[in-house]
C-alpha cells in the first residue's frame, strides 16, 4: 500500500526557532519622571494638613506631649511625603496625609476652641490651664481679683492667638511653652506691664500676642522653660 498520500495530507511542520533568536523580555525601567510616591517632595500644605492632624490627636488624647512635640517637629522638618506617612500611621485614616492622585481634600472648618474663651476673676482668683484649644482670641479681666492663665497644654489651632488682658486693682499672669513665640505689650497705669518678647524654639509654631492694660494692677507674660523633670513627668503621664 502507497503511503505517500497520507503523508502529503499532513501539513508542513516549521522549524522551531533557536532558543537565541526569541526577544528576551526586559526589565521595566522607572522614568524619573515618574517618582515613587514616597519620594515625592512634601508641600507647605502637606506638612500644615500632618500639623493639624497631630494637634487634634493631642487635643483627644491619643499623644502625649512628648510624643506630640517630636511628631510635630519632624512634620515641619519633612522633605518627602514618605517621612510624613510614618507620623500619622497610627492615627485615625481621615488625618493622614494625602497621596499624590487623590482627590483634593476639602476645606475643613476651623475648630472653635472648646468651652468659654473668657477668663473673668472679680474679688477671686481664676486659672485657665491644660488641654484646650486656643481659638483666636481670648480676653482676660481681673478686677481686685487674680488671672493665671497657662498654655503649655494648649492646643494651638491657628498660627496666632491674641490675648487682651485688662487688670484693675488685681494681677494677670500668662505662661506660654517655649515653642512658642510671645510678642505684645501695654500700658501700665500705676501698674505694671510686663511681657517678654522672645522667640519660639520652633520657627514655624504658633504666636501669643498680649495686649491690653493694666491699672493699679499688673499684667506679666513670659515663656515657660521646660526642665528635664517636667519632660519625664509628662512623659510619665503625670
């Protein structure tokens, strides 16, 4: 039997290439102008939206104020978005800084400070002291009585706070962190008024300008110098 025709029915086999001649797939090159998202260079915005976020962290509680002091400090020193990411990691998502391609955050209503931002002591004595937000402005009136008002606790939520004090026949006195720059002055009618101006550790933390007058009275501002014992009490939580 002629077994030609069953072999000219089957189709012609091509030679198989040489393992050489296939293209050899090539490693996917990063454009530099296509920088890993980390390294993307942080905003004055970035750094104020990462600011904001430690601020209200501290406010609820959720760092101390030492833990807030560095994380705020190395948010202002941030270059990068990825040096910014690790400081809110652990804070709730809606703070964290946003990543290239998202959509542009939405204008957040300032925070009005909580409680009353008046500090009244008529024939007594009033302090206002620990954790609070700030506001821009707050008025202090001390009539034959006495004012302490101290913000190394405060929760600065805006760049400047003003503080108008009026002391009649009494005494006023504010104490400012030394992050904090403390400008303002008066007019003491036999009295004194007596703020020293002096300039924040940290350039960009906030401002306390005092003014106002005092009369028969006496009105003091002055930074307030953390020592190494207070630092490990407020480390301590105490």
């Amino acid at each position: 039997m002629d077994n030609s025709s069953s072999s000219a029915s089957e189709p012609e086999r091509l030679p198989e290439s040489a393992p050489q001649d296939r293209p050899v797939p090539q490693p996917a090159v990063r454009s530099f102008a296509d920088p890993a998202e980390g390294d993307l260079r942080a905003s004055d915005a970035d750094r104020e939206r990462v600011a904001a976020a430690l601020r209200d962290a501290y406010a609820e509680g959720r760092l101390d104020a030492e833990e807030h002091s560095q994380r705020l400090d190395a948010a202002y020193a941030a270059k990068t978005l990825g040096e910014l990411v690790p400081l809110t990691r652990d804070l709730p998502a809606h703070d964290r800084v946003q990543r290239p391609g998202a959509a542009p955050a939405r204008a957040e209503e300032p925070v009005p400070a909580t409680g009353s931002n008046e500090v009244v002591a008529i024939f007594g004595g009033a302090v206002r002291k620990g954790r609070f937000r700030t506001g821009r402005f707050m008025k202090a009136r001390a009539i034959f009585g006495g004012i302490t008002i101290d913000l190394t606790e405060a929760v600065f939520d805006v760049p400047e706070l003003v503080i108008e004090v009026n002391a009649v026949f009494g005494g006023i006195d504010v104490k400012v962190p030394d992050n904090v720059s403390l400008h303002g002055g008066g007019a003491g009618i036999f009295g004194g008024f007596d703020v020293r101006e002096e300039e924040g550790t940290d350039p960009n933390g906030p401002v306390v300008t005092i003014r106002g007058k005092a009369v028969f009275g006496g009105v003091s501002a002055r930074q307030r110098r953390h020592t190494l014992g207070g630092r490990i009490e407020r480390g301590l939580g105490r």
